[in-house]
C-alpha cells in the first residue's frame, strides 16, 4: 500500500506523533492505520505525544561552535519546567541540536526535524515532558572579522554578530574583541529588527508613517506639516530598531554606528557589520 501524506496527516491526528515518526510507523506495518497506532504505542511514541499539548515555557538556547571558530550556531530547545531545562541530559540534547544545526545548515524547522528522526520523541518519553524546537540560526565568517558571540547566563537568549575587518590580525585584537562582544550584547539587550534603516521592511515603515500621519491630523495638525511630524517620527522609530542608530547600552552618548567608528580606530581597520540573529527561548506557538 502506497503512503500517501493524507495517511500521514491521518496518523498524526489520531496519535499526535511526529510526521517522520508516523511515515515510519506506516511503512513499517504497510500503510495498515490501525496496525500503525498500536506500533507508536509500543514504542512509547504515541503516549509522548500525548504530552504535546503541554506549554513549554522554560528550555535552553544552546550555542555550538566549530574547531576554527569561523562558524556558530544557536538552537532553542524548550521544555516545561525549569527543573528539567537545567538537568544535564536535557541540556546535552541542545547541544545536540544546536550541533546538528552548526553541521547540517537545515534550511527550516521541517528540515531540522526530519534530521533529528525519533529522537525527539525518544527524550520526551525519557524525560517526561513536552519538548519542542525553537528558532535557530547558524553563522559564519568566511573571510577577515569574526562572528560576535553572546549567550545570556539564564539560558533564554543568544545571538550572533557577522563584523567584517579589512585584515587578518584584527580579530585578535583585544580592542576587536570587546567591540564584537558589546555588539553582541548590544542585540541581545535591545532586540534590533534591522541592521540600518536600508534593511527595514519598508511595508512596515510605511505602515507606522501612516499612523503618525493620522495621529497628526487627529490632533489637529495643518496639513502641509503632516509630512514632516510623520518623517520625523520614522526617523525616531529607526533610532529604536536599527542597530546601527540605537544609542549604546553602555554609553547613551553615542550610537552603536559611533562606537564600530571608535573601535575601527582603535584597531587600526576598516570594519563592518554585515549581519546579526537573535535567538529566544520564547515560549511555544
């Protein structure tokens, strides 16, 4: 008997078990449905599915890195309770995760999924809890920089910085390194949506345009001033959500474009961010 994605999808439904889990189930027992549940069911998967409709607010975002320190990774993985997301085979299965995202570069959540086959639901059952995959991301400086590195010490966020240098040697450069680490935290601090106002989604400043528009012809505002008091108010919003024009945590005097202008002096080179993620724990959708 053919497995057809209808009879996967049915599967799923009856048991609540992972799409590559059930495929598996049917090929197994030869597309029989029934045949397939109870084979979930002996393998336990079935009944850690039933955990799925438990929240999971607590969990890990996990950093894998390679040899060379030229790639980066980060996977969140989350749980129920604290209790389990600080024990050390849930966090070793994170690592795993965010290892397999560091060396297979899955282009999506469906793709991560179909690597890690059963051994999701395998430490669900072990375990005793609801599991589920976060956001992941994964990062690599292919010529002269580095990749910026910070993890917050609870666990809940991660991020990554891609800074291009001109030359080899800076990256060793203490004054590099700190700049790397504060961008980093930087990102992680003031959760940025783009790096300059070039990045942002222009559908989305558009959008809050319009509402200081109409926000100033509600208060009354002339009508040749509408424009300018709505310009003004994205240049505001671009100085909240761009990287590169918040003002630095560390210092509200200068804006992170200043202090990349500082450290690019300091070190003697040319540099530039090119890119950043963020990666938070979150909770399940």
């Amino acid at each position: 008997m053919a497995i057809t994605a209808q009879l996967v999808k049915e599967l799923r439904e009856k048991t609540g078990a992972g799409m590559m889990d059930c495929k598996k189930a049917l090929v197994e027992v030869e597309g029989d449905l029934e045949k397939a549940v109870d084979w979930l069911r002996q393998k336990g998967i079935a009944k850690a599915a039933k955990k799925s409709g438990r929240a999971t607010s607590e969990g890990l975002v996990a950093l894998a890195s390679s040899a060379d320190g030229t790639a980066y990774a980060l996977a969140a993985v989350r749980c129920e309770t604290d209790f389990v997301a600080r024990g050390e085979k849930f966090q070793e299965f994170a690592a795993s995760v965010a290892k397999l995202v560091l060396d297979k570069n899955p282009a999506d959540a469906a793709a991560l999924e179909a690597l890690l086959g059963d051994e999701l639901q395998a430490q669900i059952a072990a375990v005793g809890e609801n599991m589920t995959l976060g956001d992941f991301a994964r990062m690599e400086r292919k010529g002269p920089g580095a990749v910026g590195v910070y993890v917050h010490a609870n666990g809940k966020i991660g991020v990554l910085v891609d800074i291009e240098a001109g030359s080899a040697d800076t990256a060793a450069k203490p004054a590099f390194q700190t700049l790397a680490k504060n961008l980093a935290m930087q990102v992680a601090a003031s959760s940025p949506l783009a790096l300059d106002p070039s990045c942002m989604d222009q559908a989305a400043v558009e959008r809050e345009r319009e509402v200081y528009r109409q926000k100033a012809r509600e208060e009354g505002k002339p009508e040749n001033i509408v424009e300018k008091i709505a310009e003004g108010a994205v240049k505001k919003f671009y100085k909240e959500v761009c990287l590169l024009e918040q003002l630095f945590i560390r210092d509200d005097k200068k804006t992170v474009a200043d202090v990349i202008r500082e450290a690019a002096k300091e070190v003697g080179d040319d540099l530039k961010v090119l890119k950043f993620v963020r990666v938070q724990l979150g909770s399940a959708e």
